[in-house]
C-alpha cells in the first residue's frame, strides 16, 4: 500500500505543478530549474530579503541550500524559512558541504535552530557532522565514513525531530522510527555537479503535494533513481555530459508505472 503511494506521487506532482521557492546555490541553479520544470513543477528562484517572506509564502514548499553561502543569503534563509513556517509551507534544507568548513557547520545548524525543517537532505558527511558524529568531508563531495548509515539517519531524524534523507549508493530516508531503503540511481550521479541539488528541490516538489514528509522522501527518490536508470537505457555510452542533458529530458518522461515497476524499496 505504502510504495503504490509512493510511486504514485509523480501524477500528483504534474497535475498541481507546485511552486518550489529555492534559494540554492550558484553552480547548481540553472540545473535545479531546468530539472523542476521538466518533471512538471514551478521553480522560482528569490534571494533578496526584502522580497523572500512574499515568495515562500505563495510557494507549495521551500528549498535553502548552503551550496555557495554568503552572510547576506544566510539572513534571507532564515527570513524565508520563518515565513514557510507561519504559512504551513514546508522547508526542505540541503546542508552541502556541513563539516567541511566551521562556517557551513554553524550556519547549518543555525537555520535548523531558528527554522522549522520538515525534511533534511544530505550526504552521510553532511549529516553525521551535523549530528556530531565524526565523517570525513572531501569539499562537498560525500568523503569516507565507516558508521552505520541507517543509525546515523535514525539518530540525525529522532535529534533534529525532522524526516532525513541521507543520499548514496542506498537512499535511506527516515523520521526516526520508520526507516525507507531505496536502492535506485547510478554512480553517474555523482559525476554531475548538481545531482544532489536537484534531487532536494525534487524531494521539495512532492513535499509540496504530500504532507507525509516520510512517504513524500521516498516517493522523491524512487522516482529520482528510476528517472536515473531510464536516462542510462536511453545512451549508447554514458558520459558525464550526455548523461546530464538525458537526465533532464528522462525526469518529463518517467511515470508513475515506470517507478512501480522499478522501484527497488524495502521498508
Ligand atoms: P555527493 O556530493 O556526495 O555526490 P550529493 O549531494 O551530490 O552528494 P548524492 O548522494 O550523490 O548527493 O545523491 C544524488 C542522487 O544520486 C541520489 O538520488 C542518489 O540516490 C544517487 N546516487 C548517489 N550515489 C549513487 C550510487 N553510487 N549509485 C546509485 N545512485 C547513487
Ligand atoms: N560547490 C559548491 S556548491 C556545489 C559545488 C561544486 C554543488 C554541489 O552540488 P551536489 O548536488 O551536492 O553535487
Ligand atoms: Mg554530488
Ligand atoms: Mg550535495
């Protein structure tokens, strides 16, 4: 019954086509973008603090992405948060590269102090140095940890009080006591800056059309590894580059059928 919802969700997504504030990062906006409207959503993209509490009040959910932080866009996370939260938007948190600098780490967990988060998506590193757990960081990238990945998920949800989706080989997606293994995608993902980026600001798509942040996660990323395995089928040989552009073009293509025939979930 749970994973039909699940796979399902994609059909909700395209017939509201919600509105995704995202105040996300300069490498990754133009991906973010193209990735939301082909799948059928609305993104914007709004920095300034005089206009962001307007924005994410009107949207169907908000993303705050630290990716390349300045102290200006830190204020205008917390302003648009606060204004998600007293219009029951909910507010996605993609904390890139938590650990890696004592700044990031701070400011990561300021935003999950003074925001109410529904959803914290990240890499194993980014978590568990989010939680106080030592892992190491390479930059941004997901560096080498050797704790058990689900604990430290369970531990991050049941902390922050938060549904969290640490991403990898295996999705793990939990709100501390019910845990969703998802085993879709490709490597490949990691070879395109953004990848990660993007799949947040999907998660916030369907968070927008599902208040079951637990199932909303989980649909995100059946869909987003499906979406991913589909656009690998379509190239003769996959690179980096046409892998990137195939991508884009597979998330207007997957359905809801596709995930449900693909999905690789154990709860
Ligand atoms: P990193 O910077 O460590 O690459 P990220 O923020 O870019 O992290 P990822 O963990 O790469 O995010 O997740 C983005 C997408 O790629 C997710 O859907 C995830 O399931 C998928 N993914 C990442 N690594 C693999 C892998 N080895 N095999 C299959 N899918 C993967
Ligand atoms: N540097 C700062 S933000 C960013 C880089 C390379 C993009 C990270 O994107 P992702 O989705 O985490 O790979
Ligand atoms: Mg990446
Ligand atoms: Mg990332």
């Amino acid at each position: 019954m749970m994973i039909e919802q699940m796979t399902g969700l994609i059909d909700k997504v395209r017939q509201s086509a919600p509105i995704v504030h995202n105040i996300t990062n300069v490498v990754v906006t133009n991906y973010v973008a193209n990735g939301l409207l082909s799948l059928g959503a609305s993104p914007v993209m709004a920095y300034a603090k005089e206009e962001v509490a307007d924005m994410a009040k009107i949207a169907g959910a908000l993303v705050l992405n630290i990716g390349t932080l300045t102290a200006d866009e830190v204020e205008a996370m917390i302003i648009a948060g606060k204004s998600a939260n007293e219009n029951n938007v909910p507010v996605i948190f993609d904390p890139v590269g938590a650990g890696a600098t004592p700044y990031r780490t701070t400011v990561s967990q300021r935003i999950l102090e003074e925001v109410n988060v529904s959803i914290l998506r990240g890499n194993a590193a980014e978590i568990a140095n989010l939680v106080g757990e030592n892992w190491h960081i390479r930059g941004v990238d997901a560096g080498v940890g050797n704790g058990d990945i689900v604990e430290l998920a369970k531990k991050a949800a049941t902390k922050l009080e938060l549904v969290v989706a640490i991403t990898g080989k295996q999705d793990i997606i939990t709100d501390g006591k019910q845990v969703i293994i998802i085993e879709n995608g490709h490597p490949i993902l990691t070879k395109v800056t953004g990848a990660g980026c993007l799949f947040t600001s999907v998660i916030a798509a369907f968070a927008a059309i599902e208040s079951n942040y637990l199932l909303a996660a989980a649909g995100a990323s059946a869909f987003y590894g499906v979406t991913a395995e589909k656009a690998i089928q379509s190239l003769e040989t996959p690179r980096p580059g046409s892998f990137q552009i195939q991508f884009l073009d597979s998330l207007s293509l997957t359905s809801a059928l596709d995930v449900k025939e693909k999905a690789n979930v154990s709860i």
